[in-house]
C-alpha cells in the first residue's frame, strides 16, 4: 500500500477532524461521556451499561455517515490486500488490545489527550510505537 500525496486534501482533512473533535466535545457537554468507540460499542454488549439509546444512537450515526456523504459524493472504494482470515484475526487482536488499553486510539488519542490525561499519552504512544513496530516488521523482516 502505497500514500498518494499529490491526493492529499488538507481542507477536508481538517474539516474531518474538526468535525471528530465537535462531536466529542458535545458528547462530553451534552452526556458526560467520552466519545471512545470501544467504550461506547462495548456498552451494547452483556452485561450491559446504563444508557444504551445514545450508545445505540451514536453507532447509528457512525453506520449512516458514509451513506449520507455518498449522496452528496463518490465513497471511495475500500480494499484490502488481506485475506478475511487475516482481518478476522487483526480484529480480534485490535479488540483483545482496547480491553487491555482500557480504551481505543479514539478514546485516549482525541479525548484522553485534550483532557491532558497522563494515561492516555502513555496508551497513544504505546499504540503508536506498535503500529510503527508492526509496520517495519511488516514492511523490512517479513
């Protein structure tokens, strides 16, 4: 998998985390909650947490976003050179990670780190040293 750079499109890019960054900062106001996709999709799984119609709600929205923005544009198309076994088994391991990270990249990464929370450094540089370390094995030992 290679970056195009010359596709690279800042003003969207900003808009997206402009947008990521609002819609956390009113889950907090409006819910008192962080907007951390693990947390909130593991909330919908036994044994339950209170509040699962935002739960659900939320998810909706993350489910609905892409087909809402194909009315207005073209989705990109998404491809994998992995086989679904493969994915399986890296979803599994992402899974079995934000369990033992008590949360996700987007948890600690967007809301964690604007709290200034200590802990969430530490998990944001410890997923970013595993993605670095699993792309050079990926990349230069295998």
């Amino acid at each position: 998998m290679t970056i195009d750079a010359s596709a690279f499109t800042p003003v969207t890019a900003l808009l997206g985390g402009a947008l990521i960054g609002l819609a956390a900062v009113l889950l907090v106001l409006f819910n008192g909650r962080i907007a951390g996709i693990s947390g909130i999709v593991g909330g919908l799984l036994p044994p339950r947490a209170s509040g699962s119609a935002w739960r659900v709600a939320f998810v909706i929205g993350l489910l609905a976003a892409p087909w809402i923005y194909g009315l207005f544009a073209p989705v990109p198309a998404a491809a994998s050179p992995a086989s679904w076994p493969v994915l399986v088994i890296a979803g599994l391991l992402v899974g079995f990670g934000t369990r033992l990270g008590s949360g996700c990249t987007s948890g600690h990464g967007v809301c964690g780190l604007s709290r200034l929370s200590m802990r969430s450094l530490v998990a944001t540089l410890c997923f970013m040293a595993a993605g670095f370390a699993t792309v050079f094995v990926a990349r230069h030992v295998l």
